[in-house]
C-alpha cells in the first residue's frame, strides 16, 4: 500500500498521482482540481531551482504552487 503524502513533500526524480485533497470541498480544492489537479493524474517535480514556490509538472504544464497551497493536495508515489 502507497504511503499518501502531501505535494510539498514530493521528490525530484520520482512519479506521484495525485490521490485527493486535504480539504475536499474547500474554494482552493475546486481551484486547483479545474488547473487539472484530478485523482489518478501523474505529477512530478520540474527540474528548475526554485524551493518557494515549488513547480511542478502536470498534464503537460507547469504550475508554480506555494509551499502552503501544495500542503493542500494528496499524491502518492507511482
């Protein structure tokens, strides 16, 4: 069974799916599910040197998230 990790914690190198969010019915969940934060999606570290904000990489864009905002979204490894 996958450990479920929050995206700020995520590694550089590795594959995660996003599995949910921390608060499921919150403005920023919906927010971020429509940027295609969607359950079963891959998501991945961008290789760029930036620690806040972090950027990541999902269905073919980057998105720059702050730390706090990544704490809101659930992944685990693939």
């Amino acid at each position: 069974m996958s450990t479920i990790l929050s995206l700020d914690k995520i590694q550089k190198g590795r594959c995660y799916k996003v599995s949910g969010f921390e608060k499921e019915n919150s403005k920023y969940a919906e927010k971020l599910y429509k940027m295609g934060f969607v359950i079963g999606t891959p998501v991945e570290l961008a290789p760029v040197q930036l620690t806040d904000p972090m950027v990541v990489q999902i269905r073919g864009s980057r998105i720059a998230l702050r730390r706090a905002e990544a704490r809101e979204v659930l992944v685990v490894e693939s």
